[in-house]
C-alpha cells in the first residue's frame, strides 16, 4: 500500500470533500467529524480504493454510508457547543449561500443526500441511485420531495 498516494489524493481532495460534507451536515464540526470519519474508511481501504474506475466515486460512496448511517443509528446527540459562523468556501454571495445551507439543513437526510449528490456533484440519476442503493424512482421521488421541502423552507425564510 502506498501511504504516499494516499496522503497526496486526501491533501488534493480535501476542500472538496470539506464542502460536500458540509452540504450534508449543516454544522462544520459535523462536517469535519463526517470527513475525518471518511478518510479513515479510505485509508482503511485503499489498496481497493486505487483499483476503483474513481477514487472520487468510492469516498463519495463512503461518506454517504456514514452519513446515513449516523442518521439511522440516532444514538447521537446534537448539542451546539459554540455559535461560530459559517466559513466561507468559494463563494460569491455569502448570504445567499447561508440560507440556502440553512434550508437544506431542514430537509431529511436521504433527501438532502440526493439532493448534493443530484445537483451539487451533478450525478445522473442512474449514478445516484447506485450510491444510494436505492431504484432510480426513488431517486427521482426523494429528489422531487426534498425540492418541495427545500422550496418550503426558503419561502419560510423569506417571510
């Protein structure tokens, strides 16, 4: 196994995978937590990882699993230590940004998953559906139910 490669791909990777986190965890710390979780699993598999037609694919499909397996598991608490802002990544209108990540964060966790993964990473239905394990109608019906709800939720913020 070569420690190298694996170092440079998570070094290469990281703000990537910093920002897809985040979309699926609202909280940075969570983000983090979600990250460092997911190139542990990576590390752990890596000699596999290497031989995957994509690295970016395999360590997607890992942070989904520990994503929704956290969300199952509900043995986690959720306690707001501090009330730091959101950091910034790239972009253009911060405001803008912040209330549509406070939006998403209202959106069910399979939904939110197939929402980042549909629109954010731009997956194929198809695609997202083998992430997800799931038929590609129940992509398309937890995609179609999670815009309705992220819909909802910015209108709220709006009044």
């Amino acid at each position: 196994m070569s420690d190298a490669e694996y170092v440079d791909y998570v070094r290469e990777r990281m703000d990537w995978l910093r920002r897809v986190a985040h979309l699926l965890c609202p909280d940075w710390h969570d983000a983090d937590d979600l990250v460092q979780v997911t190139i542990t699993r990576l590390y752990l598999h890596w000699r596999r990882a290497r031989r995957a037609d994509s690295i970016d694919a395999y360590v997607r499909t890992i942070m989904l699993r520990v994503f929704l397996g956290e969300r199952r598991a509900r043995w986690r608490k959720r306690v707001l230590l501090v009330a730091d802002p959101p950091e910034a990544i790239g972009e253009t209108d911060p405001t803008t940004g912040v209330t549509v990540r406070t939006a998403l964060a209202a959106v069910p966790a399979r939904q939110r998953a197939t929402l980042v993964l549909r629109y954010y990473l731009d997956l194929s239905v198809a695609e997202t559906a083998d992430a997800l394990r799931c038929s590609e109608g129940t992509v398309k019906s937890q995609t179609a139910r999670g815009l309705a709800t992220l819909r909802a939720q910015l209108a709220h913020q709006e009044s």
